[in-house]
C-alpha cells in the first residue's frame, strides 16, 4: 500500500501547523511520530515498488530434459520458498518415444496426503468397471492437485499456469498420461513469473530454482543381474550397454558360480576399443571393474571371457551409481542398463506353388512373410503426425533406421536362388514402437533335400529358410501363428501333406550365432498319372508276356516279348526325363529294370523253346527223351507271375520297410 502526503492546500494551514495550535505542549512529540510513520511508510513504498520491479523485469526460466521410462515412474521436483503471488508457468512437451506427458503441482500438505500409485490404480479400476476413465482422472486430479493438465500445449503436450496462493514450498509431479502406455523423453520448462513459457519461445533465464527429488521410479542409480555360460564353442559374451550420461559411474562385478571359469572382464568401446579391465591377467573366479564416463556415450560393451582351459556359468551385476554391485548380493532395481536383443516374430504363408523342378532341384512360390516386433528407438508422438500408425515402404523405412542407426530385423532367404519379385512390401509402425514388416512376393527357391529313391511314391520335403543379418545379439527369432499354407496351392502334380516350423541359431556370415527361421513343408505326388500311365500299362504289358504261356507257337512268342522289351525302353526314357541323373536307382527304376530283366529272359526261354522245336521229333522218333525245358513250360503258366510277384515283393521290400 502506498502512502500518499495530503497536498498543502492555499490560504488553509497544515496539519503540522493545526497539531501545534491546539497542542503547544506535544510539539516534539507529534512531530517525531508523524516522521516515523512518513518513514515506514516510505519504506514500504520502496519494498513493494522493488518487489513490483523484480516480477515483472526478472523472471526465472527453467529448462530440465528428462526421461520416464515406464507407467510406473514419476519423476518429481521440489520448489522451494514460493511466495504467495508468483505466478508457476509449466509446459511438458515430449521429445522422444510416444510419450504422452502428465503433469500436476502440489502444495507440501497435498504432497504428504498424496498415495504414490494410486492415480493409476484409480483410473485402472475405472476402467474395469466400465466407468468413464476422463471423468475420474478429472476428480482424483481436482481433489489431490492444486494445479494439473494433461493436453492442453500443442499436440499432446501438457500446459498450465498458476499463482500461488500461500507462501511455502511446493512439488511438481511428471508421469505419463494415464490414458495410455507412453514412455519416453521429456522437456520440461518451468517459469516463475514467466508467462512466456506457455508460448513455447522461453529461454533460460535466472538461478535453477527445481530440484529433483527421489520418489517412485525416479532413482539416478539402478542394477541389473544376467546369467550366461561360456564353453569352448562360446568362450567369451559380449553385453551392449544403454547410454550412459556423463559423469554417470559404471560398476561390473562378475562371480562364478558352477564351473572352474576364470573370468576376465573387459569394457569396450566404439570400435572394440578396450576402456577398462579386471582380472585379465589373474586366477580368480571374480571380477570388478568401475569407470566413470567423462562424457555421454553408446553402444559400449562388457566382454566377459573365459580364461583358456575354463568354462562354466557367471553372475554379472552391473550397477549404475550404485557402488553396490562389488559385494555380488545386489539386487536389481530401477532401469534396464543392458541392450536386450530385438525378439521378432516369424511368419511365413504359402500361397501359391508356381512351379516343381526336379531335374533342377527347386521351387517356384508365392509367398508372404510377416516379421513383428517392438523397438522403442521407433516410437513416436501420434499428435507429431497426426496419425494412428505410419505406413512406410520398406525402402522408406530402411533408409529411416539407417539414418538414425536403429537395428532391425534384416535378413536374407537363405535357399533363394533367382530374384525376388516383391508384389507388396510395406512396414507398418505403431506410436508405441510395435512395426510389423510385409512383404509378398515371388521367386525361385532350392530344394536340396530331394530324395527320389520311393519315387513316384516319395515324400519330398521343401523349405523357406529366412536368416537373421544379425547375430542373436541383436536379434533373435520366434514362430509366429501366421505361418500356414495356403488353400489354392494351384499344383497338379503335387498335394502337401504336412508342415512345420524350426528356429535355429548357428554361426552365420558374420561368423557369430544368427537366427534362423526355417519353414519347412511336405509333399507327396498325386498318383493318378504314374498309375494310369506306367504303372497299369506296365501290368499290362506284364500280363500280355504272361498270356503267350498259352500258345504253342513259340516263334509267335518270340515276336510278342521281344515287343515288350521296346516298351520298357520306353517308359524308362519317359521317367528319365522327368528327372535329374542321379547316382542312385529309384524304385521306378528298379521295378523297370527289374520287368526289363525278367522280360530279357523270357525272351532267352522262348527262343531256347523255338530252337529245340526242331529237335524235339528227332528226339521223340529216336526215343530220347523229351528236354526239361519242354516238361517246363508246363508250369510256366503259374511259375512266371509267381516270380514277377516275388521280384516285386522284394524291390518293395526294399525300397518302402527295408
């Protein structure tokens, strides 16, 4: 309140002058108390006109960059010795991620009555009694908040001002919006008596004024413990690190706990460039290594290996700003430190079998393969794009993550030989960082398992094998309930009869394990043409040879099983083209080989018979007897089909139960 002296008025005494009049005796004293109120009140006039002064020309802004990884973090900051008056200007905008930011002040009484946890659990039981979740998280915020907003900024960012109404300190909350699962980078700005921080162009300006206090999920410090073997086929194991901030301190305890492994630690950086080690060059069956990074860095690793002649199973505890880890009892808590290998899932559908080449051992299909996975380097804000989901042509997006060295699940079809003809390919990614990859398309598979040995009854097996670019590291592979065949295979000659599906890990082009998706079907051939164009002719042919046991002319028989040698020459042109020159006999063959030979010999039995015609009244006018192999030819009529049988039995025998 400013005090104003009453003006001396023309021809009309002063109050000083009144006061004296009619008070000669309390002059001094009048006096003295009139030039005490005059200062006090001078004072006051000043104070508040440097208060006025300081509020309006120097305001403080603060810029802090954060991260919540999860629902389940709030990250909360302390405001000490607010005035009643000053006006609190906060933005939440976030930077990375999809993150959906909430953010809400709280005096110190409604700090102390406020339920870690239960704004989620709140607006959880809402929606499982099928309540409106907006209304409930306007209650509960209206009731535990002195100020709050969720999506009043641009996009998704949350915006708010408030003037203090008491003297005293005060919280800021920051979590993700309720509503959904968001995580993600933050910027966060606050202004005291700054308005202009709502208009998004503020800058820092004054002394830091927040504080980041410790509460849920907000821990600088965290621990994570992981379990691995070593042997002679996998001597050492690399762990790729998160980012670390500068001034961040790394620790890595290593303990052995089955085994005689000795093992040796080594912290490497870009490059392979080794930083720190522990127990390179000792015996024991523990290790400790600590460093502290001087600046913020990536994509470093902490190699452990066996010592030569060790092998077993380790612990390894790495702590970040928790020295704890050196004792090997810590228990892991806050954050992840480690790069946990993508996990896509694997999906292959048959749709279409083009083509069978089996003199060239391959396939012809067409194809669609469905990869989905989740990578939160891929997440974004819906309200940057104003968009459900992003859809990229592949080529699109492998141009993105290569930009932003974001490591996908590239891979290769092992078994493909000519090009692929790609239909459609597309990525589809969420605002969460769920992408699923699609591709159809058409192209020329090997098929080296071929076995024609059953042949025409042979199961053959065909497979798509799909493997990682790189090692299981970085990417590792499941099956996926897409993979299936498709109804409208559209190939005649061949029906499928079974399928499955494998995921292997084994040493790839990078000479480390990669994954591998492997599709594997079988197939049987429809029999209809081999019966009715080989197998009944050749019954056929075999009955007609059977047939010429009942004639006496033995010059007739010649002609007629002589005749079906040329058949069999035939059909065995006929299977052969068919096929590619293999080193093995198949059991069409051999039941070829096997009619050609019996035949050959029939051949050989009525020519003998024809021969010894002649001789045969010779024989019978001088009284020899008659040859055996006349007696013979009495039996022949069920001697010849009982051998076909046994023959045939036995190359089955052979071929199908052996």
């Amino acid at each position: 309140m400013m005090v104003v002296p009453h003006p001396v008025t023309k021809g009309r005494p002063s109050i000083m002058k009144s006061l004296h009049a009619h008070f000669p005796s309390c002059r001094p004293k009048i006096f003295l108390v009139s030039l005490l109120v005059f200062s006090l009140a001078l004072v006051q006039v000043i104070r508040v006109a440097a208060k006025n002064a300081n509020d309006s020309s120097t305001p403080q802004v603060q810029i802090i960059q954060g991260n919540i990884p999860n629902a389940d973090t709030i990250r909360t900051y302390l405001i000490t010795n607010l005035a009643s008056g000053d006006d609190i200007s906060v933005c939440v905008q976030g930077t990375s991620g999809n993150l959906d930011p909430f953010a809400a002040l709280l005096s110190k009484e409604q700090m102390d009555n406020l339920v870690v946890g239960s704004f989620g659990e709140e607006v959880q039981k809402a929606i499982d009694e099928h309540r409106d979740p907006i209304a409930v998280v306007s209650e509960f915020s209206n009731k535990n908040f002195s100020a709050w907003d969720d999506d009043s900024g641009d996009g998704f960012s949350a915006a708010f001002e408030y003037t203090i109404p008491k003297d005293g300190d005060y919280y800021l909350i920051m979590l993700a919006s309720p509503f959904s699962e968001t995580f993600g980078n933050y910027k966060l700005t606050v202004g005291l008596n700054a308005p202009q921080v709502l208009d998004g162009d503020a800058t820092v300006k004054g002394d830091p004024f927040l504080v980041l206090v410790q509460t849920k999920g907000a821990s600088t410090g965290a621990i994570q413990k992981v379990t691995t073997s070593l042997d002679e086929t996998k001597p050492a194991h690399q762990h790729r690190l998160l980012p670390f901030n500068a001034k961040d301190t790394l620790y890595v305890y290593v303990e052995t706990i089955e085994g005689n492994l000795v093992p040796q630690v080594i912290l490497r950086a870009y490059g392979s460039k080794p930083i720190r080690s522990a127990n390179y060059d000792g015996d024991k069956q523990t290790a400790f290594l600590e460093y502290t990074f001087p600046e913020q860095v990536h994509d470093y690793v902490i190699e452990v290996a066996a010592r030569s002649g060790t092998s077993g199973t380790y612990n390894l505890y790495i702590g970040k700003n928790d020295p704890s880890v050196r004792d090997g009892n810590a228990v892991s808590y806050g954050e992840a430190l480690l790069i946990q290998p993508i996990n896509a899932s694997v999906g292959v559908k048959l749709q279409q079998i083009t083509g069978v080449d089996q003199k060239a051992e391959n396939f012809s299909a067409v194809v669609s393969t469905l990869i989905a996975w989740n990578d939160p380097a891929l997440a974004y804000r819906p309200d940057e794009c104003e968009c459900e989901s992003k859809v990229l042509t592949t080529k699109e997006f492998v141009t993105y993550v290569t930009n932003e060295g974001i490591v996908w699940p590239a891979f290769t079809y092992l078994n493909q030989q000519n090009n692929r003809w790609i239909q459609n390919d597309f990525v589809v990614i969420q605002p969460n960082g769920d992408a699923r990859y699609f591709e159809r398309f058409t192209t020329t598979f090997q098929a080296p398992d071929f076995d024609f040995r059953q042949f025409p009854f042979d199961t053959q097996s065909f497979f798509i094998r799909v493997d990682s670019l790189y090692p299981i590291d970085y990417v590792t592979f499941t099956a996926s309930d897409f993979t299936e065949i498709g109804s409208q295979l559209g190939e005649e000659e061949w029906y499928i009869t079974d399928h499955e599906v494998d995921v292997i890990a084994e040493p790839g082009s990078t000479g480390k394990d990669t994954a591998s998706f492997i599709f594997r079907f079988y197939a049987s051939r429809h029999l209809a043409f081999y019966i009715y164009r080989i197998l009944l002719p050749l019954g056929l042919i075999i009955l007609v040879a059977w047939i010429t046991f009942f004639m006496d002319d033995y010059g007739k028989r010649v002609d007629a099983t002589t005749a079906n040698l040329l058949l069999f020459i035939a059909f065995n042109f006929t299977i052969a083209g068919d096929l590619p020159r293999l080193g093995y006999l198949t059991f069409m063959d051999t039941l070829l080989a096997s009619a050609f030979g019996l035949s050959v010999l029939v051949v050989a039995y009525n020519v003998a018979l024809k021969r010894l015609e002649k001789e045969k009244e010779k024989d019978q006018e001088s009284g020899q007897a008659v040859p055996w192999l006349f007696r013979l030819d009495k039996y022949m009529l069920w001697v010849y089909p009982l051998i076909y049988a046994l023959v045939f039995g036995g190359v089955t025998w052979y071929f199908f139960w052996r």
